[in-house]
C-alpha cells in the first residue's frame, strides 16, 4: 500500500482553480485555450468584458476595473491578469490610467477574496536597454528603465503596484514574467514595427543584441506560474541571442548607422508632434541591448519551444507588406517614399514632419 493511500481524500491537494482575465482576445485567450482542458486544473475562470469562443470554461462577464470583481473571485485559487491594453494607438493617458486601476483592482480583489496567488505580465523592458548592459541581465538585475508615457511606463507603474500590495497583503503569493521582445500572431508592439523598415536603425558605437519570447513561451511560462513552479520576478525569452549579423543575415534587412544624437532627437520631435506613438526612449529597445537569463524558469525544468531564430522568421512573416517608422504605420504614399528610398525610421521622417507642418498651416 502506498503512503498517499492512507491521506484521506479531502486532505489531499486538489488541482487548483483558475482564474484569467482579459480571456477573450489576445494573450488572455492564448493562455486560456491552453489551460482549458489542463488536468493540472480543477476549474478554470474566464473574466472578461464580453464572453469569448473558448468552451469548457466558466465565463464572467464584467469590467476588471469593478471592485466587486472580489466577489465574483472568492472560488479561485490562482488568477492570472492578462487583461492589460498594451495598444500603441491608444491614447497614453486613456492606457495607463486603465492598467493601472486594472491592476490596482485585480491586486485588492485577490487579497480580499484570499485568492492565494497571482500572476502578471509586464516586461523585461523595465531592466532599461542601455549599451553596457551586461548580456545576459540577471533576473535579479536592478530596474533601470526611464519612467515615460509609452508601455514601459506602465510595466513601471504595476510593479510598483505589485510591491505595495506585497507589504500591505503579506499572504499574497505574487509572480511577475517580464517577456523579452515578444514575438506572435496578433502582436503589435514598437520591437516588431521595427522590423517593417526598409532597413534596421543602428546606432554608431553600439550594436544591439536581439533575445524574442514567442507567446507560445510566455503561455507555457504562465502555466508553470500559475502552478506555483516558480514565483517572484521571473525572466522569460528564447535561449540566448542573436547578433546584428545574424539578423541582417536571416531578414535579408541591412543596418543604416546614425549618431545617438540625431537618432532619439529626431524620434522625440515626431513624438511631440504627435506624428509617432512612442517616446524617443522606446527607441532604446532596438539598438541597445536587454537580453535576459530566465534562471528560474529553467531551474523549475522549463524550455523554451521556440529559438530566437525561428521567432525572428515567423515575425518577419507576419509583419511582411507592412512599413513602418519610429513605431508609425504607413501606408500609401508615405510607404511607398520611405520603401523606395530605403530608408529607416530616422532618415524617412523629415517628409512626414514637412507633411504635418504644411496640414497645420491649412
């Protein structure tokens, strides 16, 4: 007779019951789909505004932001949050003030309703990329990224939120997955507009590291999170990295060279005419380097499926009859000035700056 056969049965462990939110679209439905039929899980919660197509789940419709989330909560054991707007053509303001009050609400809800652990999604943007970061950064690596309006603002914001709630919710099991680059159909960030240039932006004296995290990855990091196999601030992309050569080599893109200086003047005045979407620092991420070690994912037994280099295809596939620059979708005649002059995102904006100054004068 085995040991585990003398634990009465209402005292063994049971699989737990969770919870995600923004289960209707995205990476919330990615990660929902996957758990749906887990045997690891008891029951699974799906929380969103509207009731999504994923079947064998438990929905309930309700805005995140409510405070009587709480009491619709009190049967999970675990809740993912995967209900973050991360859209760069939302309104910053309207963005950050919903992820954090998402965050915020999701953080009380669980501790009132004793949901025992948590899990979040923010960035390995918030290590900061500079040019003499160490590659790889350590998990533990201090949090260097600039405060601004753009996404790595709000990653900034919610961990704050998250080591408030920490003091003030000591029995709140709370885990953190910073991706690196994330890499997936439906994926739209500043990193994979990058790679809708005519050319890739270097910038003299400095040549980045490029490290992807497929949300395939991430959907597998989150299980095991969510299983309680690794906690606290977790780390999370394709083993290693590839260098510039490399990238040059797979994409078929080559590098246009600019000083620093011109490089984030230029992308922080079409910011401020609103001509980009994101802040000059955001422009950071794709010629300094910030690739990450996920020690604690790969202590816990976990493997990444996908390699930086099968990501960096399927990402050039997926972006392929798009142009971009500084993170600004374009089309018709702007894409094609910018493709025919080969171009990257610096050198092809003093059209678009001309264009918007004579529309104000009109």
């Amino acid at each position: 007779m085995q040991s585990e056969d003398l634990v009465p049965t209402s005292k063994r462990l049971r699989p737990p019951v969770v919870a995600v939110t923004g289960a209707a679209s995205g990476l919330g439905r990615a990660f929902l789909a996957k758990v749906a039929s887990s045997a690891d899980f008891r029951r699974v919660v799906a929380i969103d505004e509207q009731r999504g197509d994923v079947q064998d789940v438990t929905w309930r419709v309700l805005d995140i932001r409510d405070p009587l989330l709480a009491n619709r909560i009190s049967d999970v054991d675990v809740l993912v949050h995967l209900g973050a707007d991360e859209s760069l053509d939302t309104d910053a303001g309207e963005r950050r003030r919903y992820n954090i009050r998402a965050a915020q609400t999701v953080l009380t809800a669980c501790a009132a309703a004793r949901v025992r652990r948590v899990v979040l999604v923010t960035s390995a943007m918030v290590y900061g990329a500079a040019a003499d970061n160490p590659v790889p950064l350590p998990e533990d690596a201090p949090v260097a990224a600039e405060p601004d309006t753009g996404l790595v603002g709000d990653h900034l914001e919610i961990e704050a939120l998250v080591r408030r709630s920490l003091r003030s919710h000591p029995g709140l099991e709370v885990t953190v997955l910073r991706p690196a680059a994330l890499v997936g159909p439906g994926v739209d960030t500043v990193i994979t507009r990058h790679f809708e240039a005519p050319r890739l932006l270097v910038v003299k004296g400095c040549l980045p590291r490029w490290q992807f995290c497929h949300v395939d990855d991430l959907v597998s990091a989150l299980e095991a999170a969510a299983l309680g196999r690794v906690s606290g601030v977790v780390a999370v992309g394709s083993e290693g990295w590839l260098e510039m050569d490399q990238v040059e080599e797979i994409s078929g893109l080559k590098r246009f060279e600019l000083p620093a200086g011109v490089t984030f003047g230029t992308a922080q005045r079409l910011h401020r005419l609103g001509i980009t979407p994101t802040a000059a620092t955001d422009l950071h991420y794709v010629v300094y380097p910030w690739v990450v070690d996920g020690v604690a994912l790969r202590e816990a037994g976990w493997k990444p499926a996908w390699s930086n280099e099968a990501a960096l295809r399927e990402l050039l596939e997926l972006v392929q009859g798009r142009h971009a620059v500084v993170g600004r979708r374009l089309s018709g005649k702007e894409a094609t000035i910018t493709a025919a002059g080969a171009t990257v995102a610096v050198i092809g904006t003093a059209a678009i700056v001309r264009a918007a100054r004579r529309k104000r004068r009109t």
